[in-house]
C-alpha cells in the first residue's frame, strides 16, 4: 500500500471512529482528547430488567427498562444523577427502543403508528430508526425508589428506570419481539484509578453498548426480556480481530468498534436496530444546485442496512462505484480508500461457520427483507425547504434480499444484471411482492454443493478459514 493511500485510510479510520463515526468534524476532533479507551473497564451497562404492560390500544405497549451502570473495578453501581463521568460536558445516556417478527428489525411505525410522511424542514427525521429518551443522566431516566418501581431488582441502590409507549406495525408478520438497548458515554473525569486528560473538552469513554431482546404480549410481562430469538450471523470477536486499534499489515491502525460519536460500541446486537432494511440515509440529503455544499449530498439515497453496508465498506477497493453514505450533520462519508485488512473472498473472516455449514451460504434464512434503496421521499429540495420523509415501508422499492448481499460487493453492471436475468432478482421491487411477483434462485446455482458454491467459487477451503471472503454483518437484517 502506498503512503499516499495510508494516509488517507488514516484520515477516513479517524472521521469514521475516533471523532465519532459518520458525524465528527475535524476541527472537534483536532480539539477533543482521543477516547479514553483505559477507563472502559470501570463501567457496564446492565439492563437488569424489562417490564411489558399493555396500553388496551391495539397493538400499544409501556416498556419500562430497569438498567444501572456498574463499576466491575472498584464495585458497585455508579450513580448517573451525581457521578462525575456522567455530570461532565460531553456525557451522554439513551434507551434505544426497536421491534421486530422474530427475524429482521423493521421499526415500522416508529416515525408513527400511521405511516403517514414527515413533512418538516429539518433533517435527521424519519424512516425506521429505533423510537429514543436521551438524557437519562439527567432528565431522561428516574431513581429506583421502591420496588414498585422497579420490580425484579433485588438491590435499588444506584438503580434508575425509562419507559416509553411504543405502537409497532405490523410489515411482514405479527410483532412479537422487540430489542431494548442502552447507547452513550460517560467522560473521563473524576474517574477513580485512571489519570484523565484536563478538560472540558473531556475525553469520551467508549463504553460497550447493552442490548436485550425482549416479548411484546397482549399480557402483562414483569419479566420480559427473553434470549435472542434471531441467529447470529458474525461473532464480534471476529470484527475484533482486526478492530483492535492496533496495526494490521501495511494499514499502521485499524481503530476499535466505537461509532457516532462514541455513543455506540462494539455491540452488533445495538448496530442493526438502526441499521436495518428499511433504512436509508435520505434523511440528511438535500438539494445542493448552486450552492458550494458538495454535490454528493443531493444525489440519490443510499442504503445503510447491515447486510449491504458492511460488505460495502469493507470492499472498498473492489466496488466498482464508491459507497457514499450522508452522515449526520449532512456529513459526506465516502469509503472509496477503505482496505480490507485480510483476503476479502474469505467470508469466515467474519461469518460463523461451524462444521462445514456457514452463515454466508445461499440460500438466505426465510423472512430477510429486502433492502430499501429508493423510499420514494421528497428530499431534493434546498436546505431549509419543506421535505416529505416517506415511512411507509410497504412503499418503497427495495433490492432482493439475495442480491442486495451480492451486489454490495459485486455491483458491477454484468453481476447485476446476471442476478435479475438468472438469479430472479429484483432492484426495484415492493416488499410485498417478494416471493411472488419476484422469486430469487440464487441457491440454485450458488447453493451448498451446486456448481458455482459460494464456498467454492470464494475458494473456502475449510470450516473456521480458507482461501479468501466477503464482508460481515451479525443478522440477517
């Protein structure tokens, strides 16, 4: 690798993960101590309970969150009305709060139960991210006083609770499962055992994000979370593996798993419930005619689901088109000089694949969504203007579950149209016309065992390793 190109792997490595993933100005990050990655061991984030309660509207629930944040150093739980860490500029805390049928992550209804667009001039609005109560350090969350409060917690000491009534629709099947997650930093100040750098600006402490999955029943549930009903796709070990903040090869670092702003860390479980397949980045694009903002911010919406980002960035230097995702603040994220740091055919990098039998095989598990790439939102309008955010996803076109993972790899205009003319895909079709008007045989060919394996044509000698593979993501969302 040259050092030219080093160079700008390292710029992109700090836009994306020490200022803050898709969202950090250069000028913050040149002002900001870098993460205080030594003082992550004195907290954890513990949902120690979820309570389910029924409105008596159709489809309508409270979900309360019990959670405290342990010190696994010097013990005991920290309290976050008071402590240092969580009082100090720069600290945040938020309850992320998203749903699902037992397979892939839709938050439909999230925006609102009716569906109808966001029309507002402001950005950052819309399509399926997880319903959020920020602040809990401060407004957002309350003390445990009594055991009504916080039922099925032996000790309220240093325990806090949120709740939120959520109104899930129901896409592709009935939603019976949910996800809850805590999300945010605490600083490094008055953190006992770790000499932290003078501030304010204080140095954010990426502390690993906390997630359950939980059941949504039309019964009272005082103990509702439940284990993860989902299969795991990648182990977080694997990513770790190179997320290491260490130097791998001829890349001098690849830095460790902490995104938007620190706020979300190395937990897959967290990524995917916004990063699922009704997500698009539409929602901080604007026209830019005439203006000197750069012109990839009005061009067309791209997706940010899991199963085709990742593969996208990683592949970097294989794509034929460059991944170009609008961040927060409208910020341009190009991964054009992204490398992958091993053999990129090798997809038991990441993937699990146990006794012959990889997660990365065709066909997909039944129930993957399609990939949202055209929402049909009103969006290229000046900034300032009125926008329409379409949150309807039985609406907007999507990619073929199949080839949405394929394509974000191969997206070169003869493997596409290979995947619509012999494959049955799709780029351009409603969710509710998969497995109908579309049907994906992908596996026909590409299958375990068939002529064109992907095992064999991504030359995958052996379980655990072999010749060269693709990308990652942790479900099948």
């Amino acid at each position: 690798m040259t050092d030219i190109r080093i160079a700008q792997f390292r710029r992109l490595a700090r836009a994306l993960f020490v200022g803050g993933a898709l969202a950090a100005a250069s000028v913050a990050q040149s002002q900001t101590p870098p993460p205080a990655w030594d003082a992550t061991k004195y907290f954890r984030y513990d949902i120690e309970n979820v309570v389910v309660t029924p409105t008596g509207a159709p489809s309508t629930w409270t979900v309360k969150v019990i959670f405290s944040v342990a010190n696994p150093v010097m013990g005991g739980t920290w309290d976050i009305k008071h402590a240092l860490p969580f009082q100090s500029p720069g600290a945040s805390l938020t309850a992320d709060f998203g749903w699902d049928p037992a397979t892939d992550f839709t938050n439909a209804g999230s925006a609102n139960p009716l569906l109808s667009p966001i029309v507002t001039t402001a950005l950052g609005s819309g399509l399926a991210i997880p319903v959020q109560v920020r602040n809990l350090q401060t407004t957002g969350a309350a003390a445990c006083m009594t055991s009504a409060d916080c039922p099925g917690v032996a000790d309220l000491t240093n325990r806090f609770w949120v709740a939120r009534t959520i109104t899930p629709v129901a896409f592709t099947g009935p939603v019976t499962t949910g996800r809850v997650a805590l999300e945010g930093k605490p600083v490094c100040n008055g953190v006992g055992g770790v000499s932290c750098p003078a501030g304010p600006p204080f140095a954010i402490v990426p502390v690993k994000s906390a997630a359950v999955s939980i059941a949504l029943k039309s019964t009272v549930s005082l103990a509702a979370i439940i284990p993860d009903p989902r299969r795991a796709i990648v182990d977080i070990a694997k990513c770790q593996g190179c997320h290491d903040g260490k130097p791998h090869g001829d890349l001098l670092e690849i830095p460790r798993l902490s995104l938007h702003g620190g706020n979300r860390n190395e937990n897959l479980g967290l990524c995917v419930m916004c990063h699922n397949a009704n997500q698009t980045d539409v929602v901080y694009r604007y026209l830019t005619s005439g203006t000197t903002a750069d012109p990839r911010i009005g061009g067309a919406e791209t997706a940010i689901d899991f199963k085709t980002m990742i593969h996208s960035i990683h592949a970097g230097g294989f794509r034929k088109q460059a991944l170009v995702v609008i961040g927060f603040n409208s910020s341009v994220n190009d991964f054009s000089y992204v490398r992958f740091p091993a053999k990129l055919r090798n997809c038991t990098t990441c993937h699990i694949d146990a006794n012959g039998k990889g997660t990365f095989e065709l066909p997909l598990k039944a129930g993957v969504l399609g990939t949202t790439v055209n929402s049909q939102s009103t969006y290229q309008v000046p900034l300032g203007a009125t926008r329409s955010i379409n949150v309807n996803p039985f609406t907007h076109l999507k990619i073929s579950p199949t080839a949405a993972v394929c394509s974000s790899c191969h997206d070169e205009s003869d493997a596409k149209s290979h995947m619509v003319k012999t494959g049955g895909a799709s780029f351009a079709v409603k969710q509710a016309d998969l497995g109908t008007k579309v049907k994906e045989r992908c596996a026909g060919c590409h299958g375990p065992g068939k002529d064109k394996d992907v095992r064999k044509v991504h030359e995958i000698r052996s379980s655990g390793g072999g010749g060269s593979g693709s990308g990652s993501k942790e479900h099948d969302d």
